[in-house]
C-alpha cells in the first residue's frame, strides 16, 4: 500500500498568468514566493508553495501528496507500473520547478494528474497574505471522478486513504486525523473539483463573503455548514472556471478505531446543514 503524508500542492495550466497571479494574491489572499517568467509559486503557510500557475493549457493540471522516502516512492512507482499506470519519473530540470528532491507523476483512473513528491521544500520565511483573508494554509482538494466506486478502490485499496463519509456515491478521504485531505465527485470529465483553504475564524468566512461579493467574484456555495465535516464554508470562482473554497472548524478524528463512516443525501441537505443551495453542478443531482 502506498503511505501518502498529505496533500502538497496544486498546479494549474493557464493561459493568463498576469489575471492568475492577481486573482490569487488580490482575491485569494496567498502570497507570491517565486516568480519567474512562466511560473508564479504562491504560498499559504510554512510550505515553500503550496499552488503554482504556469503559462500551459488550462487543462493541464495536477494535484501532489507527499510520501516518506524515496523506497517509497520507487515502491510506489513499481506498484502503479504493475496495475497498468505508467509512471514518469521527474528529471531534475522538473524537479527544481517543484521545489523538490524527486517525484513520479501519472493518471489516476478517472485520467486526474498526480504527482508523488519526495523531500519537497519548506520555506524559511512565514507566510504573509496579501489581503486579511485570514488564510492559514492549503487542506484539501476535490477531484472529478468518471467514476467515483472504482476510484474509491484505488485511494483506499492501492493508497492509505480512508472513508471518512459518503454523500450519495460521493466519498470524503482521509490520510490522517483531518475529516478529508482528498473529495471525489460524480463527473464525466477529469479535472480538479475544487481547492480548499483553511481559514483561522468564522469572522474571516463572513468577511471574505461580503468582500467577494463588493469584487463581484461569483459565490457558488454558502456561506455554509458542511453536514460532514462540520466545517463552515464558502465556495467561489477562480480563473478557468475552477472553484475555490474557504473554511474553517473541520472535524479532527481522534479515535480512528471507533470512527465509523456516515452516509449521507446527494442533494443540498446532505452537504450544507444551514440550508444553502450550491450553484455548481457537481454538488447537484
């Protein structure tokens, strides 16, 4: 089994790296670690980066979580190998653009990019946000599954992950004690869902709320009251269409032995217990 840490970072293909950089330092309140002249490396907490956009296709995306040791990842390689997912080791060129020391990159079922990372970089420096939004770092990610039981069965069978609950066909993951790390919804395409940042107070998701709207930044989702985690949340648009979510208060799972699975509707009762409706279809029959 594969013994994935955490989730690491996010890269974004884009074909407007001036409007991505502004989106994420003057809406979404991260700050710039790196720039060069088709990357910029933003960060969230003590992460040397934690969500990179590159001038590329915007269809070209991936998600990274981290392992332990570079035999775990050349196990990792040779057990994805053998279940018929073949595997790119990165060169060092790639390497030094992750700020890393190796990863393998390759398609999980539903054709989502990941990427298994080595020893990636911690940053000296703290964060500063570019706005008071009240980040206090990357969490989670949501991704796009064709098909959601069989991609359940490669995250929890050939990786670490476990149930933490469902929403109809729809399972939240874990890696750890944090209710989920990783989100897979019913959907014909791949592609990244959404991505998740935590934030310190419910005061940052109402003020946050009130100066997206004053932005004109379409709000998707809440504020809200996840029914799963417990979280209080707010979901809105990025560049490219991709959402984005706030939140803050998710349920840490202490007692893993006695924990057990809930299931709950797939319509707006079973993700949000304050009674907000989501405007976006892949939280929608």
């Amino acid at each position: 089994m594969i013994e994935l840490k955490d989730v690491r970072y996010c890269r974004l293909g884009t074909s407007d790296l001036e409007s991505a950089e502004r989106f994420a330092t003057s809406i979404l309140g991260l700050e710039v670690a790196e720039r060069t002249r088709s990357s910029v490396y933003f960060k969230s907490d003590e992460r040397d980066h934690t969500l990179c956009y590159f001038q590329g296709n915007e269809s070209d995306q991936a998600a990274a979580f981290e392992l332990g040791s570079s035999d775990d990842l050349h196990a990792a390689a040779t057990g994805l190998e053998r279940l018929g997912h073949p595997v790119h080791y990165g060169s060092g060129e790639e390497c030094e653009l992750r700020k890393l020391r190796e990863f393998i990159s390759f398609s999980d079922p539903s054709g989502n990019r990941l990427e298994f990372v080595v020893r990636p970089a911690q940053s000296a420096r703290r964060y500063h946000g570019t706005r008071d939004a009240g980040v206090t770092g990357f969490s989670h990610i949501g991704l796009n599954s064709i098909d959601v039981e069989r991609d359940e069965i490669f995250w929890t069978n050939v990786c670490n992950a476990r149930v933490s609950d469902r929403i109809g066909d729809a399972p939240l993951l874990r890696l750890g004690p944090v209710h989920h790390v990783i989100a897979l919804f019913p959907w014909p395409t791949p592609g990244i869902q959404h991505i998740n940042h935590q934030v310190a107070s419910t005061d940052d998701v109402q003020r946050s709320h009130r100066f997206l709207l004053e932005h004109q930044v379409p709000i998707v989702f809440g504020p809200g009251r996840h029914v799963t985690s417990m979280a209080q949340f707010l979901y809105f648009r990025g560049p490219q269409g991709l959402v984005f979510e706030y939140s803050v208060g998710v349920t840490i799972i202490n007692d893993e032995p006695a924990y057990r699975e809930r299931q709950l509707p797939f319509d707006p009762s079973g993700f949000c217990g304050w009674g907000a409706k989501p405007q976006i279809q892949q939280f929608q029959n």
